[in-house]
C-alpha cells in the first residue's frame, strides 16, 4: 500500500515537472528584461527589510533582559543592514532613500547606542520607541505606510536565550 503511494507521488511529480520545465525555453525567445532587474531589487529590498525586521524584535527582547552586549550586537547587526539598502538600493521605486536612510542611521541608530551603554531599562525603552518610529517614517516616506512596526509581544526566537549570559 504504500510503496503504492510512493509511486503514485513520483509520477504526479513527474507530470507536475515536465510542463514546468519547458516554460523556461519559451522565455529565453524574448527575456522580459528591464522588468525582471526591477522585480529582483525590489524582492531585494523586502529580505534585507525581513531581516531588519527580526534583529529589531531580538533588540527589544535583549534590551529587556538587560542582555546589553547582545542589545549592542543587534543594534550593528541593524546598521550594517541598513548600509547594505544604502548600497544596493541609493534609490527605491523612483524614491531617494539616502536621505531617509540618514534619520535613522544618524540619529534614531546612534541615540539609542547611548541609551544601551547607559544599561538603564526606561531609557532604552525609550530610545527603541523613537528608532521604530523611524522606521515607519521612512515606511510613510516611501509608500509603504502599510507596514507598520511596533514593539514586539512576544518572543519567536525560542532557540536562544536572551538572559544575560557569559559575553
Ligand atoms: C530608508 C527607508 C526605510 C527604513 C529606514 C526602514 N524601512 Fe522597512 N521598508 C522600506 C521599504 C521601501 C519597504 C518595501 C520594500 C519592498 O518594496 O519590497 C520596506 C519594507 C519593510 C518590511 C516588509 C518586508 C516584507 O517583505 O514583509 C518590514 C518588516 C520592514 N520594512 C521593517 C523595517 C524595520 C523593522 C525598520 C527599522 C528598524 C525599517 N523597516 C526601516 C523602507 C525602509
């Protein structure tokens, strides 16, 4: 019986793929380009945000545990994220994000440095506040008010501990 559905798996796959395949073939006679570069920036752009995204939540859970070296760590991990949308996408969908970039990177980034090496729990909480709400200025500035960041409720990450630990 189930060496049955085995090979009945195996040849559903079979002609799942074959179709598939020969797509492709048909593309290369005329390669969409200009609109596939586009496609893969702006994919680009929502990963490193997805990124983003996860060191901001495990920046707040270190931050609450008083966890400071690991705060710090994910407070560079942020900026050297944010160097890589510098990089990549100077600008995004017709819209600069240099200057956006810099509220965030000049001020929002390093205040909140200063309030993790101040180790005081009010502070800090304060300095992740101001640093999300930068990220969603820029989200307004680019159209993408949408995405709306906030302080996280609960943590994902249950694979590692935030406690403080040996550095
Ligand atoms: C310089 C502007 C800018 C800043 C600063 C910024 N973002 Fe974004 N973010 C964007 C843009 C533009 C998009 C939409 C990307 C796209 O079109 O794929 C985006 C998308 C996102 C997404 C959606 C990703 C997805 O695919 O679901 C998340 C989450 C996100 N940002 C988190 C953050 C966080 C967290 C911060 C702050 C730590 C931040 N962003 C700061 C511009 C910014």
């Amino acid at each position: 019986m189930r060496f049955h559905g085995v090979i009945a798996v195996a040849a559903a796959a079979v002609l799942a793929v074959g179709p598939m395949q020969a797509a492709p073939m048909h593309h290369h006679a005329a390669p969409p380009r200009a609109k596939t570069a586009a496609a893969a920036q702006t994919s680009g752009l929502g990963e490193i945000m997805s990124l983003q995204q996860m060191r901001h939540s495990k920046l707040w859970f270190a931050g609450s545990a008083g966890n400071w070296p690991l705060a710090d760590y994910e407070l560079d991990e942020l900026k050297e994220g944010f160097d890589d949308v510098h990089r990549q996408f100077p600008v995004h969908d017709g819209i600069r994000l240099a200057p956006l970039l810099e509220v965030i990177e000049k001020a929002a980034m390093p205040d909140l440095a200063k309030t993790i090496a101040t180790r005081d729990a009010a502070k800090f909480a304060q300095g992740f506040d101001a640093l999300t709400a930068a990220c969603n200025g820029c989200h307004q500035s680019t159209k993408h008010g949408f995405i709306v960041i906030q302080r996280p409720t609960s943590l994902p990450y249950t694979n590692q501990s935030f406690a403080p630990g040996p550095r």
